[in-house]
C-alpha cells in the first residue's frame, strides 16, 4: 500500500514568477506576474517567459533594479492544490502584484 511522507505537502512544485515586458505606449517596461506548476525554478522562468511573450517584448536589461524575469516565491504542494494550479501548468495573473499568490 502507498503512503504519502508526511511532509510531502511541503515540496516545492510551482513559482510565482515576475516578467518585465516592453508594452507598447508605457516609458518602462511594466512587470507581469505568472503562476508556473514546475517544481525547477529555471523551467518555471523559462515558461512564464514564454507567456510573457505574448504579451509584448521582454525587457532585455533591469528596470529600476528589478531583473527581466524574476522568481519571486515558491509554491508549495498544499497551496497549489488551494489554489487550483496543476502540475505543468503556467497561468497568466496579470500585472498588478498577486498577493493572494505570494501569501503563506
């Protein structure tokens, strides 16, 4: 029979990840924020890039010492079961800052 460790809830599975990407009419590239369901923090950076692209250019260079793409925290287990994300999955949250996201 399988039993699950006690701390399994507590892997990290997924990221919040900021994008600063180049909107068209905006002075400065603005961030974009995405939820990833990878557990490899460059995998996670990777795809919300690949989101972010289809909302404009990502910016090349740090913006007000912010870097281009940023892994802003880890999302555990039990918080992406809360949250509805799934294993794989990247979501867009849009660009105002996710606190719901990088609560817990």
């Amino acid at each position: 029979m399988f039993r699950q460790r006690p701390d399994s809830d507590l892997f990290v599975e997924g990221w919040v990840v900021a994008v600063m990407v180049e909107v068209p009419g905006e002075r400065v590239p603005r961030a974009h924020y995405f939820a990833v369901g990878k557990a490899d923090r460059a995998q996670a950076e990777w795809a919300a890039v690949d989101l972010a692209m289809n909302a404009g250019p990502v910016a090349s260079s740090p913006v007000g010492g912010r870097e281009p793409v940023e892994a802003l925290k880890e999302i555990v287990a039990y918080r992406m079961r809360d949250l509805g994300l799934k294993p794989g999955e990247a979501r867009a949250l849009g660009d105002k800052h996710p606190r719901r996201w990088l609560m817990g």
